[in-house]
C-alpha cells in the first residue's frame, strides 16, 4: 500500500499533491491510502512515490472545484472517492458530464451535503454577547454538519465587519478582530457563554413574529432540522408556540380587522393625484422619485403589488446594477435585491471585490408581477410592454446617478437597458458604449444560478458570474 499524509482533515492540497503524484506513479485506487496527521504506517505501506511513469495530466476544472467541496464532508471515504475519479478521468475525460455515474453522483450528493451545512450555519449561528481585555466582543458555539468552518466564515466577515466575534466549533475557531479573520484550535461547548441579555429580545421578537396558522412543522424541521436547536434560544420557544398554535389561529381569525393607516392613504393619495399621471413630473432627486413611483399607473402590474420598488444605493454610484423586477421578498420590503437572488448577489459582488453600499441596484420593472399558487406568490416575467411603460422610472434613475458602468442582469434588464432584444448567452460579457457614456454589461441574473439543479454546474456558473462583475469593476 501506498499511504499519504495529509496536514488535517480538510487539507485539499495536501490530498492533491499526493493524489497527483499516485496518478502519475500509476498507483491503483485500491493501493492508494490517505491517512490525516502522522502516524505510524502498517506493515506494509511505504510512502508517496515521486511523480514517475505517465508524465503529468491536467484535470477538468469542473472536477477541482467540486474535490474542494468534497474535502469538507465528514465522510471518511471521501478522499478514495475523489482519487477513484481522478484516476478514471484520465482515460474518460467526459467524466464528470455523466451525472448518472455512481461515482461522480456520489460526489456531487457529498457537495450538495456540504453547501447546504454551510447555509446552515450562515442561517442558524446565534452570537451571545461577552467581554475580555479589549471590550465588548461576541460569541457563538455552533456544530456544523460537515467541515465548513473555514469555507463558511468569510461570510461572517463581511457580514458583521464592525464587531469583534468569535465561532467556536469541534472543528476549529474563527475569530474576527475587526481586521483580520483567523483560525484558532477546536473549542468545547462551555467556553461560549451560555446566555446573555439580548437573549431574551430575540426570543421576544421570535414569538411575536411565529404565525400558527402558517405552520407546517415537517417543513419547518426540514428547514430547521432538530441538530441545530441546541445551538438556537428560540428553539426553546417551539413546543410551546406549536401546542399553542390552533388556539392562537383561533384568535387570530375571531380578531377584528385594524382601522386603515388614514395618513398613509392620504399621503399615497396626493402622490397618486400629483404625480400618476402627470407626463410632464420630473423628479429631482432618488427620494423623490421613490415617492412618486407608488402613485404609478403607466402598466396593470401595480394593481396586485404590495408597493413599488424603485433603485437603491449611492447616489452617485459609478456602478449600476439593473435586474429584471422585485421578487416577492422586496415587493413586502420596498427595496432591491433583498430575497434569496440578493444574498447571491450580495456574496459575488463581495467575491468581486465590489462594496453594495458604493454602487446602486434597481429592476427593470417596478412592481411585482406574480400569480398566486396556494399560500405562495409565484413570479411571472414581465411582458415587453410592462417593461417598455416602465423605462421611464429607469431613465429617470440613470438619469440621477450618472453611472459610468451599468451592469444588467437577465434578458429583461438588457431589453430594459438597451431598448432591443438580448441573447444573454451570446452577449455576455460584451461591453458596449452608451449615447450618456456608460459602458453596458449584460451577464446572468442571480436566480439563474439558484435554479441550476446541479451542484458541478452551480459552481462553474457562479465563477463566471463573478468573473463578470470583475470585468464590470475593471471597467471603473
């Protein structure tokens, strides 16, 4: 047997140094053993050999990107796996396209596993407040499903950039001094505090917020699977909150209606009187506009939306990013890019280097078009006439910011942007200059990539997405 060995159990190029190396030694999956730290060897294993025989190979991209997602689940056969298909790729260099192959399958199920412990952790890390030598700092004990500490933190970083905090797992630490993200030793339970003040709000806040007669408990356990409760105060709300929950529904519905908010409607209806349909209102400012756009009648689409949604961001943003419209999530918000395609945006223009506080966001069209499916508001896209009526709303905001780089997301921002029809697929990436001086930029909408079923895919695409905002940025 040949035995390599690897620094710790998420040492990706440890395992890439010494599975190149067998490959190319010609030594057989079934001869090829990992073992992580140093230990001693059995009777018969010798070490790595050195890279002799075959000569070297290169490997599909597609197959290195996903061997890193790989590397974190906690399986312990995951290094043999990965070196099974790096053996086979040599000679099936179409590989990792057979999604039907046992192995590969096995491989994509093992990074699907992964990322969504990583989304777990973002969603279900709860941070306690605590002191040391410097000040206030913040704490949380959280036990991943699989090794993301180190993949997942980042996240973290940017997310609470202006307070010191640290995450305490069996794996490892990351601890953010407001500078720097490190990596410290694996930590116990008891050195998180058990409690603090702000506890009690959340839990307050949790309660007040629980909706019996929205409740599904198979699908919230799905969501919120019965490991992590440990780790959340609110958990400790549940059984209470759902044993109550036919009898609050109860009261819920016996409960008379809330008068109407008179001043909101008097002031959405001197909006509507002072602007709908006055052609000749040009807004002076973003405030302004934002105002005026809820007295808008220029398409149908307002009379089933909540509210209407115009841009958000500097004012004088050099960057610009139009979508195609609110989704559900921003039509109860009243801003951009808050839902699910948001926080992918958010994490690329992160990766890209690129701050969503210095550049502006906006849609297309300004109100949810939807169609109602059960208790849910499924999207619809919109038509080349509620995307022609409103361009105005986004003339008027390109008109206010002056970006010099506009980046659009989809083929209904690129109509809306360019005034004709956009093959996404055969344009992207291809700047072109505007009458006003901005360069153009169409790519992907976010949502894209949420909808990709295959992880292998999610990944490459999402890297090119980057890539084009990248490009955006160059063009700054």
């Amino acid at each position: 047997m040949k035995v390599a060995h690897l620094a710790d159990e998420t040492d990706f190029e440890g395992w890439r140094t010494a599975a190149r190396a067998f490959r190319q030694a010609g030594v057989g999956p079934d001869e090829a053993v990992f073992r992580v730290q140093e230990g001693p060897d059995g009777l018969f294993d010798s070490p790595v050999p050195p890279p002799v025989g075959e000569g070297g190979f290169s490997t599909p991209g597609a197959f290195v990107d996903l061997a890193r997602e790989v590397i974190l689940h906690r399986s312990a056969d995951r290094f043999d796996l990965l070196y099974r298909l790096l053996w086979r790729l040599r000679d099936e260099p179409d590989l990792m396209k057979v999604v039907t192959d046992r192995d590969v399958a096995d491989a994509l199920e093992r990074a699907k596993n992964v990322s969504r412990a990583s989304h777990k952790m973002k969603a279900f890390v709860r941070f306690r407040q605590a002191a040391d030598a410097r000040g206030e700092t913040w704490v949380a004990w959280f036990e991943p499903a699989h090794r993301v500490l180190e993949k997942t933190a980042p996240f973290f970083a940017r997310r609470f950039s202006t307070m010191r905090w640290s995450i305490l797992t069996p794996d490892g630490a990351a601890l953010w001094d407001g500078e720097a993200l490190s990596l410290g030793p694996p930590a116990t339970r008891d050195m998180a505090p058990a409690e603090d003040e702000v506890e009690e709000f959340w839990k307050t806040y949790y309660a007040s917020t629980f909706n019996p007669a929205r409740l599904k408990l198979k699908t919230m356990q799905g969501e919120m699977p019965k490991r992590y409760w440990n780790n959340l105060p609110e958990a400790a709300l549940i059984r209470e909150l759902t044993a109550q929950s036919s009898l609050r529904t109860e009261a819920m519905v016996a409960t008379p209606a809330s008068e109407p908010n008179l001043r909101l409607a008097k002031t959405l209806s001197r909006i509507n009187r002072d602007h709908a349909f006055d052609e000749g209102f040009v807004p002076s400012t973003l405030e302004e506009l934002g105002q005026a756009v809820q007295g808008c009648r220029r398409c149908p689409l307002w009379r089933d939306a909540t509210q209407g949604v115009c841009g958000a961001g500097t004012a004088q943003a050099p960057l610009m990013i139009v979508g195609e419209q609110p989704g559900d999530q921003e039509d109860l918000a009243g801003k951009p890019f808050v839902g699910p395609a948001g926080r992918v945006l958010d994490d690329a223009l992160a990766e890209a280097g690129i701050a969503r506080e210095e550049i502006f966001v906006t849609n297309a069209v300004r109100h949810f078009k939807h169609e109602p499916r059960g208790k849910r508001r499924i999207h619809r896209t919109p038509v080349a006439s509620e995307i022609s009526a409103c361009r105005w709303w986004l003339d008027a905001e390109r008109r206010l910011v002056k970006p010099k780089v506009i980046v659009t997301l989809g083929a209904t921002a690129a109509l809306a942007v360019l005034n004709r029809k956009v093959t996404v697929t055969g344009e992207r990436g291809q700047a072109t200059s505007q009458p006003d001086g901005a360069h153009v930029l169409p790519t992907v909408h976010p949502a894209f990539l949420l909808r990709l079923p295959d992880e292998a895919d999610r990944v490459r695409e999402r890297r090119r997405f980057v890539l084009d905002l990248e490009q955006a940025r160059a063009l700054l």
